[in-house]
C-alpha cells in the first residue's frame, strides 16, 4: 500500500479543555487535600498535551504509531492525536527549483550549457515521505537527470545537424514539452506533482562559445552576400532587358560583359562606388 490515507484528528480545544480540567483537579487535590495520588492526573494531562498539533494552510499532518503508517490530515486547524504518534509536516505550498546551468553534450557532441526551472508542490505525503529519502533533494537530482538526458536527445542549433527539425534552441514549446514530461515521469515514485517545467537558460559552453559565435556571424554574412548578389543579378538583368527594349545604345557582348561587371562592383561592394567621369570616347 502505498497511497495516503486520511486521518481524522479529534478537536484541540476539546482535548485542551480536558487537559486542564486534568490538571486542575490535580493541583487543587494535592493542595487542598493533601493527597499525593492526585499528582499522577498531573502527570497524564502533561502527557496528552504532546498530542496536541497546528496544521496551517497549504500544510498536512502525517502520522506514524511506532512504524505503522496512521494517516495523513490535510485540514488546517488546531488537533489533538495520539501522544504516541511520530508527526511530521509536510508542506503542501508551490516551490520553486531553478537549476545552475550544468555542462552536458548535446545530440552531436558540442558542450552547451543549460538550466532549468522548475514549479512543483507534494501532491502524495505518503510517497513524498516514504517512497524516496529527502523528497526535496530527489527532486533536486531527478530534474538535472531529466535534462541532461534531454540535451543528448537534440542539437542545440541546426548548423551541425541540418536535418534536425527540433533544436534546443529553436524548438522551445517542443522541448519544454519532453522536458516536463520526462520529470513527470521520474518524480510520480516521490508523489510529487509537476505544475511547470521549461528551460531557462541554455548557451554554448565557455571554450567553444567565442568559435560558435564566429560561425554564427560568418553564416550570417554568407546569408546576406547570397541575398545581395541575388538582387544585383536581377537588377541587371534588369537594365539589361530595358536598354536593348527602348534601343537606349547598341552594345556587342564585351561592351554588355563591362556592364555587368561595373553595376556587380558597384552594387555589391560594401563601401559606396566612386564613379570617374569620362570625358572621351563613348565606350572607353
């Protein structure tokens, strides 16, 4: 068995009452009669008062009678138990878990840097409590698990892997999404209840970072020249098509290959052209 059971804990005022009732009427025994025996009622309302427990908001009560397993109440309120039950609280509150970022090797080799943030709370006491050893470590461990073995599953980015549709870097609802239920999965044993998991941080590892950013921006330049030459290819033959149209002026395929290699120059160079003026011929 192992599912939390629900206790019902008796009223404190109740037991307080009885308490004092206890041990007022040993104190006023010994005093007024003088009988030592009266001390024994003093004694048995000291000792009920160790069953007397506080459970406040967002917290549970769990209950243990010399191994056995008694129950759990998650009532907030003012109780009395059995002075022989071992108590523990348990908090029953949203926690937060936000990782350091760890070093893993993601799906093609390149250390990365990656964290996660976690959003849990204690769903099953009886599990949190005697499933697993320190509930809150466990789920400190099982979370970097999850996410190391997430990173070994994807590429950070496509450059490497060009085929890859889901990236680390890219596919964030993806991901996230394999990420939470991949701690789901590990933290049911402990009874914990996942109510959000995504990456919060994730970057190239320090000694590849410098070379990764230089192949990002290299890639970028290449991108930009591709879309540059593609759009002075089309201007010219552009003004290519019009001139030979509207019979502007006649030219023979030297005349027309200078053409295209001035307007190339000056269309895709990264500085501004600086035209010189000829006072000439017409075609020199």
């Amino acid at each position: 068995m192992n599912q939390e059971k629900e206790y019902s804990a008796a009223s404190g005022y109740a037991m307080l009452v009885v308490n004092l009732l206890l041990i007022g009427v040993g104190l006023a025994g010994m005093i007024f009669l003088r009988n030592p025996w009266f001390i024994f009622m003093i004694l048995i309302g000291a000792f009920l008062c160790i069953g007397f427990v506080i459970i406040n908001p967002n917290e549970s009560g769990v209950f243990v009678l010399f191994g056995a397993y008694k129950g759990t109440t998650k009532k907030n309120g003012f109780f009395w138990v059995n002075p022989f039950f071992t108590k523990r609280k348990i908090s029953l509150r949203a926690r937060n878990f936000d990782s350091d970022p760890i070093k893993v090797n993601d799906k093609v080799g390149n250390p990365i840097k990656i964290g996660v943030v976690l959003v849990w709370k204690v769903e099953n006491t009886f599990r949190a409590v005697f499933e697993v050893d320190e509930f809150e470590h466990f789920v400190v461990v099982q979370s970097e698990a999850a996410l190391r073995k997430l990173a070994g599953q994807y590429p950070y980015d496509n450059f490497e892997d060009e085929d890859a549709e889901i990236t680390l870097r890219s596919g964030v609802e993806e991901v996230n999404n394999e990420l939470e239920k991949e701690i789901v999965e590990r933290l049911d044993i402990a009874g914990i209840h996942v109510i959000e998991a995504r990456i919060n941080y994730i970057a190239y590892s320090e000694e590849i970072a410098s070379a990764m950013l230089r192949r990002q921006q290299a890639t970028a330049v290449v991108a930009a020249r591709h879309k540059i030459v593609e759009g002075a290819v089309s201007m010219v033959e552009m003004a290519l098509e019009q001139l030979s149209e509207q019979k502007i002026i006649e030219m023979d395929q030297d005349d027309k290959a200078a053409m295209v290699s001035n307007l190339m120059v000056v269309l895709c160079s990264d500085e501004s052209a600086r035209p010189v003026v000829n006072t000439g011929t017409l075609n020199h």
